[in-house]
C-alpha cells in the first residue's frame, strides 16, 4: 500500500521525503525489518526507539515514523504527536481491518483469564468451531503457536495476527486484556463483541498506584464497546459477586447488554448461576440456573475459582449464540490451562502441585481448592516478583501462612531488586499471622527441594507463582526455570 493511501486521514504534524513509496511491512522492531518496510520509532520503557532508526535503515526501512523530526534521515519521516496512536491507525488499515471480520471477545480481571480462554476454547473444538487464542502462555491460530512475550501484545501485532486469522477462515478470537495493554492503547482502534469482567483484586499496583485506576484501566474494555461499526449486539458478562464486578454491572456507561454470572444471586434480567455446589478432590458438580435453562453439572476442573471460569465460559458460549443443550452435554470436556493446578505424578505417597497463583487472592483459591483433597498438610512455596508491587507482598504471605500448614517463603522473578529485601517485605505478612509456620530459602531451586523433602505421607506441596512460566528473570536477565521440571529433578533423585 502507498504511503500516501495510508496517511489519508491520519494525525501527522510534518512529513519529510517523498510519500510516493510502497510500503510492505510494518514493524517497530528494527531487527525485524525487511526491504520496503515502514519503522515505528516508539518510545518504551527502558529505551527510545529512535536510536534504533540506522538499524532499520540498513535492513531495507523506506519510512520512519518518530514523535521528533530524525536528523540526518535519508527515508521518509513522518512525524506524529501520538505515535501508539498513529501505529493502530495504520496497522488498521494496512492489515484490512480484520476486527471487523472476526467476533472478537476480551477477557479482563485479575485472575482466571488464562483458564477461561483455555476452557473456551477446549469445548469450542469439541464442537468443530476454530477459535484463535491471544494470552498470558501464547498466541495460537490456525496450526501457528507463538510464544507470548506479553499477556496482550502491541496493537500492529494483533492487526496482522488478526489478518493471518481472517485469511484462515477463523471467526472467532478470545483474547486475555490486561490493564496494562488497556492503559498503553495496546487495543486501540479493535472493536470488541464480547467483554468478560472476572474479578479485581490488588495487582499490578505499581502501575497503577491505587485500585480506582486499576479498575478504570479494566473499565476501558467495556465502555468501548458502545463504538459498534459492526452494528450487531454487544455483551458485558460480568462476576457480580465480585465488589468490582457489581460496580461494572451497575455503571449506566456500559450500553451493553449485560450478562451476570454469580453463585450468590441472580442479578439482571440475564444470567448464570451455580447452586448447590458439590466440590471434591476428582470433580466439582454444581445446578446450572440461568435464563437460558437449567441442568445440573458435573466438571473435571476442582476448587471454587473454577466453578466461576466455568460459568463466564458458560456466558461466553450463550453470547456467541450457541444452544444451551449443546453448551451443557460438552461441559464434561472442558480442560484448563498449563501451570493451574499441575499435578506431577510423584510416584511418592505425598502429592506436588505447580500453579500460577501470585496475588494473595489467587493463593486463596488455589490452597482452598487443595484443601478438597483431604490432604494430611499442605506445603506452600511461593515468592513475590521484583520491581513490582510492593503493597501485595506481605498480604500474599498472610494468605499463604494462614492457610497452609507450613510455608517456604522464597524468590520468584527477582528482576532488578536484591531478592533478600524482596522476602524482608513478604515475611511482614507471616510474622503478623502468629503461626511461626515457616522457613525462609532465598535459592528458588532449593526451596523446592526443602519442600519436598520436608513433606510426608499423605501431604500436598504446592509450589505457586510461576505455573506456565519456564525462567526466572535475575537482574536484567532470563535464566531457564521450570518449577515443574526442578520438582521431577529432585523427585527422580530421592
């Protein structure tokens, strides 16, 4: 597409060099430039992307596009006063605007978006529909896995993911969108059909500084979708059981219609309820009541939280407009998410655990969860990132010490902060429970390996924080580790 085609209508304060050139690629990557190749000069957190402008020169750019005039350019410079949004707008249009092409659902809160994309999509393969996936683990669409630097990437990354999607006949995208990516106009310019509301409880408040931001950053996601060029009907499905969730619910902004899921109470004219909930260490079985039928369940996924991922599922497979019978008879195949409540099959009289939990209320769930297995004691390891929240720390350590009946309070992703001041905050929380219930072992590896070999006959240790994830990030490096993979490692050596 020419230069000249693409700035029609665009935000531009000055452009320097001819716009009668062909553009064939977009990227603000300069290490993946090709020739004909338009860069995006974005300014990120730890660096500027102007002083990468020779790099995408020498591997074929024919256009820059800067927040500032770039000296010396010998390639078009587009200048631009709001270059996150003058990308979207582009990438918009180069890409053929493929939003418009694919019912697209978002899923934002603090915890459960991973599991809920997951399940969504296992019982969508059950019934021959092709979905694409964009969250926390990876990026996957038709036979094409990426491993997923961010839980929501940049926005000309979803444009041509989209593209690749629509090109495949894909319908359907389920995309995990968090408050960051909603904050940073990673979403700019995507009309969504579906907004999935889960809960909100403290994270990321290093970004955010305080939880009224927090959940207006959450907030963006459903207001914006009022911005109907499809002209179709838009849904809000939210937990109104969460204190957040109810305010979403009640907030006349949203112009959506609006879906409750609840195991406390029918709210609204359209909902979905569980009742006479049943949990035990095999399945969870609950009574579906909602507005569009009744039936009792019977699901492989175990613990409370699971109970709601399964009803926004539920929602989600209603607002897509699917019949309620065959939501209902292919709920017994529905699979969760890698690293949530991972099993690792010992070979020992003691049972291990790998789960993703790293905020205090995730921890809450996923201990209570255990707890249904009857286990003789349950023995937690978990530590709290760098440069990040320092408020959840010791809150985290407080649920972890009040409900397991021994801790080993260790380092999760150090980052930049020395992992030693990092556990001197989190042990406010245990000291403050009294219970004197655990240890402290700062090497990740050998808390592990304390943990189990600590654990006896009938014991479940669960081992949180990473889940999924395969390294750690010491100083400003990443290291390969896996919790799973170090738990094998010390079983096989026992």
């Amino acid at each position: 597409m020419f230069l000249n085609k693409l700035l029609e209508n665009i935000e531009t304060e000055e452009v320097f060099g001819s716009c009668d050139i062909d553009i064939k690629g977009l990227s603000y990557d300069s290490r993946k430039i090709e020739d004909g190749y338009m860069f995006f000069a974005l300014n990120g957190t730890h660096t500027d992307g102007a002083k990468f402008v020779n790099d995408a020169i020498a591997k074929g750019a024919v256009c820059v596009v800067s927040c500032s005039k770039i000296e010396n350019c010998n390639i078009t410079n587009v200048v631009v006063k709001d270059i996150t949004k003058v990308m979207a707008d582009i990438a918009a249009k180069f890409y053929g605007y493929p939003d418009k092409k694919l019912f697209i659902i978002g899923v934002t809160g603090t915890n459960g978006k991973t599991s809920i994309t997951y399940m969504l999509e296992s019982i969508l393969k059950k019934l021959s529909i092709d979905i694409g996936v964009i969250g926390t683990i990876t990026y996957r669409y038709a036979n094409t896995v990426i491993s997923a630097p961010n839980t929501t990437p940049q926005s000309l990354d979803l444009f041509k993911m989209m593209a690749e999607m629509v090109e495949s006949k894909i319908k359907y995208l389920i995309m995990e969108v968090s408050s960051h990516s909603l904050v940073l106009g990673r979403i700019l310019n995507i009309e969504f059909d579906v907004a999935v509301f889960t809960n909100l409880t403290q994270d990321h408040l290093d970004f955010h500084k305080n939880m009224e931001n927090y959940f207006s950053a959450k907030k963006i996601l459903f207001t914006g979708l009022s911005n109907n060029l499809k002209n179709n009907k838009k849904f809000a499905i939210i937990n109104t059981d969460d204190f957040y969730g109810r305010k979403l619910f009640e907030d006349k902004d949203i112009q959506s219609e609006k879906i409750s899921y609840s195991i406390k109470e029918k709210v609204g004219k359209i909902y979905a309820c569980a009742e006479e909930i049943v949990l035990n260490s095999k399945e969870s079985s609950f009574n579906l009541i909602s507005s569009f039928g009744n039936k009792k369940l019977s699901v492989s996924q175990i613990g409370l939280h699971n109970i709601y991922n399964l009803l926004a599922v539920f929602c989600i497979c209603s607002a897509i407009g699917i019949g309620f019978d065959a939501i209902t008879e292919n709920f017994k195949y529905i699979t969760g998410a890698p690293g949530r409540l991972d099993r690792i099959d010992t070979g020992k009289d003691f049972s291990v655990v790998v789960d993703y939990a790293h905020t205090d209320d995730a921890l809450k769930n996923v201990i209570s969860a255990l707890k249904n297995l009857n286990p003789s004691r349950i023995i937690t390891v978990f530590g709290c990132g760098g440069n990040r929240d320092k408020t959840k720390r010791p809150k985290m350590a407080k649920a972890a010490c009040s409900l397991s009946d021994y801790v080993f309070i260790t380092s999760d992703n150090p980052r930049e902060e020395n992992p030693v001041d990092i556990i001197k905050d989190v042990e406010q929380g245990a000291i403050e429970t009294k219970r004197n219930n655990y240890k402290i072992v700062v090497d990740r590896k050998d808390a592990i390996c304390d943990a189990i070999k600590f654990a006896k006959k009938g014991d479940v240790v669960l081992i949180a924080g990473k889940g999924h994830e395969n390294y750690q990030i010491v100083g400003t490096k990443k290291f390969h580790f896996d919790d799973k993979e170090t738990a094998l490692e010390i079983l096989n050596n026992m």
